[in-house]
C-alpha cells in the first residue's frame, strides 16, 4: 500500500510556514501589498526540499514590485526563471526566508501587449 502526501499530511505541518508569512510582511509593511499565500513546493530543479511547506507572494502590478520583495527577501536574482502563456507572462525568484522556502512572482505585460 502507498500513501499520498495529502492523506498523511496535519495542518500542523503548515505552521513554520504561517509563522514566516506573518514575519515576512510584519517586517515589510512598506512594500506593495502581495497574494500571500503557504504552499506545498513540490517543484524538482530548486534547491528547496521536495514536500516542504512555505509561502508564495504574488505580485500583480509589473515587475518593480517583484524587484521590491525579492530584494527585500535577499533572494539571488540567479535564482529568476520568467514564463509566460498566452498573454501572461511573469518572472519567479525562489530562496529561503524565515526559515522556509519562499517563491516570489511578478505577473507582467510586455510593451507589445499593452499596445494592443
């Protein structure tokens, strides 16, 4: 018999987590306002441990306030990976903060898109 992460999970695993979301913007109440949320990182190709649990802030308003948090984090700009999909495009930093991996996002549009 196998079991799944999901099944076997408790919410206390979520707790390290929680705690490092309230220190990140407890300690940066000055920067743009993210969509925080905690997240299973389950993405092979990090330097994050498979299954842990940390916090993801995305950040809608263009790529100065992904620079903001992600400087604010001390997360390496090597770490960057950028995406896109149809219209969407958005640029990823990933790193450690408070203890826990962290993945910051800013969602973008490119010139030739706002000029359409």
């Amino acid at each position: 018999m196998t079991t799944s992460i999901e099944n076997t999970a408790s919410a206390s695993e979520q707790i390290h987590a929680a705690a490092a979301l309230l220190a990140i913007l407890t300690a940066h109440t000055d920067l743009p306002t993210p969509t925080p949320a905690l997240h299973r990182f389950l993405e092979p190709g990090t330097d994050i441990p498979w299954g842990a649990w940390g916090v993801k802030l995305s950040l809608h308003r263009g790529l100065n306030t992904f620079e903001q948090w992600r400087e604010a984090l001390g997360l390496d700009p090597a770490t960057a990976d950028d995406g896109e999909y149809g219209t969407s495009r958005w640029l990823t930093a990933y790193g450690i903060s408070h203890g826990v991996p962290v993945e910051v996002t800013g969602f973008y549009r490119s010139d030739a898109d706002a000029e359409r």
